[in-house]
C-alpha cells in the first residue's frame, strides 16, 4: 500500500511542479526581462589616459575637446561620460593602472549598421591623437524610453 501512496505522490508532484515552477518564473521578472521602451544598442567605449610612449597623460581638457571634435558631431542626440579607473596587463605581461573615461551611445537598433563604422573611426582618432594601443568598444542590445 505504501508504494501505492508513493507512486501517486511521485505523479501528482510530476505533473503539478513544472506548473508551479512556472509560475513562479512569471511572477519574479528581472528587470533585464522588462521590455518597456524600443530595442536601442548601447555601445560603451573605454579611453585610457596614460601613453604607452611615456607622454603626459591625457588631460580634461584634451579628452573634452576630443569629445568635441570627434563623437559630438557623430551623436549629436547625446551621450553621456563617466570617469573611472581602469587596469590591463600590458604587452611585457606588467599590469597598467590609469584614470580612463568610459563614453556611453544609446541608439536604435535599425541603425546599428550605419552607427558602427562612425563608432570605429572614433577609436580610431583616439589611438592616433593620443599615441593609445586601443579603445576598448562593448555594444549590448538593450531597450530604452525617453
């Protein structure tokens, strides 16, 4: 008999837990998950300030006339910089540390293909103007609402 009553308990947990599971996976979005807003790519570049060459680091003022120059005319709808610290290991295997700006596109996602090769002559000018080994670019689908 009691292997009766297990098997059953074993059927009814089979069959009811997917559904209870499921329910709980509905209810407790991430806000990840949460699709409010259109489908936009967010693209995040990482400028270093110290030259590979020895140079004096790039200044805030050098960085904002770059800004200027270079990424304002591509994204004249806005952008946004944050200032941070960065580290990498260098080509001799010695870890870099130095102050880099991190610049942050926001822009639809139909227009990815004629936003990228703006987006890579940015990089581009910067490793030429600032004697810099790379530009670091991080693109991610995202949605926003403005």
């Amino acid at each position: 008999m009691s292997v009766a009553v297990a098997g059953a308990v074993v059927a009814v947990l089979a069959v009811g837990a997917p559904a209870a599971y499921a329910s709980l996976d509905s209810e407790q979005r991430s806000p990840a998950q949460t699709r409010r807003g259109a489908s936009y790519i967010e693209t995040r570049l990482f400028f270093g300030t110290e030259r590979p060459d020895g140079g004096a680091e790039v200044t805030d003022r050098q960085f904002m006339a770059f800004i200027d120059r270079h990424v304002t005319p591509e994204f004249p709808s806005g952008l946004t910089i944050q200032e941070g610290r960065g580290q990498w290991r260098d080509s001799r295997g010695v870890i870099e540390r130095e102050r880099s700006y991190e610049l942050i596109l926001l822009y639809p996602a139909s227009e990815a293909t004629s936003h990228d090769a703006r987006i890579d002559r940015i990089r581009q000018a910067y490793e030429r103007t600032h004697a810099q080994d790379s530009v670091a670019r991080l693109d991610d689908r995202t949605f926003a609402d403005f």
